[in-house]
C-alpha cells in the first residue's frame, strides 16, 4: 500500500524556547528547543512530493522516496533519540485509511495509588491532593459529532509499539483568527518523552466516525462517514521541555506539563484551514483557575481500551478536584470518569466569561481500574508551546 500511496512532504522541527519545570521552585518552563532553520534549501517539487523551502540541517541525507516506501517504520534507538530534537512528519496520501484507522490501539497511561503525593498546600491548590473523586460513567455523545462536539477529533501516530489514537481539540490560533489549524493535545500522543522522541505520521480526524458506527457499519461506510472534514496532517508539533525529559509511558512522570500543540494541514492539498473546515475553534483559558473557579469540566475524547472500542465519542461532567503526583510535578485536576486510553490527550472544556466553552486542560492519565482522568493545570509552559506554534505560523 505504502509503495503504491501518493506522497507530499511537509518537514518541521520543534518550537519555541527552553526552560525548567512548572514547580513554584522551579518556575518559567518553555517548550522544547528552538526551530532550527539553517538546513539545505529543498524547495520546489519532486513529482508527487512536495517539500518545504528550507529543509533541517539533520535531515539532508532524508530520502523521501524512502520514506513513503516504509522507512518510517525503523525506529532504530540511537536514530530515533537523536531525532528527538526534529519533528518529522512527511504526508503520505492514503497512508491512515478507514480500516488503519480502526484498528489503531489506544496511547494510554495509568498510574496507581503509590505514585500519588501531596500535603495540604498551605491554602493553596499547589502541592494538595483531594479524595478520590466518585466515578462518573462516561456518556456517549450525541451525533452527528461535527454538530455537537465540532473540535474534537482523534490524533491517530505511529509509535514503536505500532499505530495508536489519541484525542485532540480544534482551539483558536490568536494570529490567524477565522483561520486556525492548530489542535491541542497530550504530550505523550506526540512524543515519547524520556524514552524516545517523536512520533510519526501524526494526523488529526475531527469529528471521526461522525455517526457513532459500530465496526461492522464501519466496514463498509464511505471515507466522508469516517472522516467528514478530512485528515489533517501536522506540519509541526511542539511539547514542554518537560514532558521531553521527564515523561514516561508508565505512571505520572511528566504529566503536569503532559500538553502539546500541532499545526496541521489537509491531505488534499488547497483544502479548507481546519477551523473554517469544523466551522468553531476553542479559546484557550492559560490562567491555571483554581478549583473553586471551576464549577464542573466537561472532558471529551475517543476512549479505546475496553470496555470501549475507540470508535465513538464520549463524555464526563464533574467538578474538578486537585492530584499532585509528587514534589517534582505541579499540581493537577482531577475529575471522577470511566473513559479508558484513546481518551489522553482529549478537552477538558469549562464555561468561560463569554458563556462559551474554554479549553481549560487536556486528559494525561488515568487509573488502573478506570475510575478518574487527571490533566495539567495549562500556565505559562503551556501557553509558550501554544504561542511558539501561533508565531511559526503567523500570518
């Protein structure tokens, strides 16, 4: 397939500045290491192939030819944390197909009660954990999708341990407003933290699987069923400094500044910008408001470890409470929910001042027995990742 397969390539590295951690220690984490533009001019076409004018210096020995034929599937260790420092990315037409897709495995995270910290914070919401909330049975989401929950898709990646989901959300790019295509999500559905780097063919699906099919429907629905707007190929995807060097696959390390943001583009080259595409984008609410703040968060995403299958959408409501992991991760919010991996990376939506939702966190983890999502506080570290892709793409 991957021989036969149409093939444009888009190359891009990560943004933004460098910094410590979000701890009230260790403050003004940035996201990962600046864009490195000093490469080879590449420029121009190459049949079906397309690259951008100015190619990473790491990448001038990149055969794209290659690539489209299955390169992407070596994740020889020493190449591939070298290449944490670039984010590649090459769109491959036709790659993430209906049935690619379905059988996608969830990107899950979990931790157990002795990776849970914390002391009574002093009257602050920094360094407190709160009793384990109730758990709130995650609710299916009405259809059609891209009429009640327009931003929300899922993230489908390759990864080491094969092709994976997570859940992502449409939010506002402030330097093209009208015109975003920029999605949030998890750390960890893009990058493997410390032991690895990026992922690849990261792609985002808004409003996938529109009608909530079940498998047997699916296999048979027509590519505007599963993908109604589209696949949305990431052009450049930037994480938090520390999620690249604390996050891990297994418990909480990492997970209070587990976020992420990717500039995406269509397949189809000449398409819609992915906000006039689902018709909304989301605010991003970076102020860290306190529980108190927070009457009650309403988390999406696609949860695809059983007793869910990742095929359809679902919902939690709860208020929020607080979860510190431990003294070297920020506090986080805790919500009761039932969603399973496939739901990482997924909007945690409050009402903002205008009455309209916010995007006020993103799903990191979740128990062993599936009784609560956590997700990071969004500050100052989450807010450069988001500015640092904003400015790439300005204009």
């Amino acid at each position: 397939m991957l021989a036969a397969a149409a093939m444009a390539v888009v190359l891009a590295v990560t943004a933004g500045a460098c910094g410590p951690a979000d701890e009230e220690t260790d403050t003004g984490a940035k996201p990962a290491a600046s864009a490195r533009e000093d490469g080879d001019t590449g420029g121009g076409g190459l049949g079906d192939i397309r690259l951008p004018d100015e190619l990473p210096a790491a990448l001038k020995d990149f055969d794209p030819e290659k690539w489209k034929n299955g390169e992407w599937k070596n994740w020889d260790r020493e190449d591939w944390l070298r290449e944490a420092k670039d984010f590649v990315n090459p769109i491959i037409e036709g790659l993430w197909d209906p049935d690619r897709m379905k059988d996608a495995e969830e990107n899950d995270r979990q931790v157990d009660d002795a990776d849970i910290g914390g002391g009574d914070g002093g009257g602050s919401d920094e360094g407190v954990t709160d009793p384990d909330p109730a758990p709130k049975k995650a609710q299916p989401v009405q259809t059609p999708y891209r009429e009640n929950a327009p931003a929300v898709g899922k993230v489908f990646m390759d990864t080491p341990q094969g092709a994976m989901v997570c859940s992502g959300t449409v939010v506002k790019d402030p330097r093209n407003p009208g015109r975003s295509n920029l999605v949030a999500t998890a750390g960890h559905c893009v990058h493997a933290g410390q032991e690895g780097g990026w992922f690849r063919n990261v792609v985002f699906v808004p409003a996938y699987n529109d009608g909530a099919l079940g498998a047997d429907e699916l296999e048979k629905a027509s590519p505007e069923e599963v993908a109604p707007h589209g696949v949305y190929w990431a052009t450049w995807a930037a994480t938090t400094d520390h999620w690249i060097a604390e996050g891990a696959r297994t418990g909480g390390a990492g997970a209070s500044q587990d976020f992420a943001v990717l500039h995406v583009e269509p397949e189809e080259k000449g398409g819609k910008s992915l906000e006039e595409a689902v018709g909304t984008a989301v605010p991003v609410n970076f102020d860290t408001p306190s529980v108190s703040a927070l009457p009650s968060v309403r988390a999406h995403g696609y949860p695809a470890a059983p007793p869910f299958d990742g095929l359809t959408m679902h919902t939690c409501t709860d208020k929020p409470g607080r979860l510190t992991l431990s003294p070297s991760e920020s506090t986080m919010y805790r919500i009761g929910c039932t969603m399973t991996g496939g739901s990482s990376g997924g909007g945690w939506f409050a009402q903002g001042s205008s009455g309209k939702p916010v995007l006020v966190s993103v799903t990191s983890i979740g128990t062993l027995d599936h009784t609560w999502l956590a997700g990071p506080r969004l500050g100052d570290e989450a807010k450069a990742v988001h500015e640092a892709v904003s400015k790439k793409y300005a204009g």
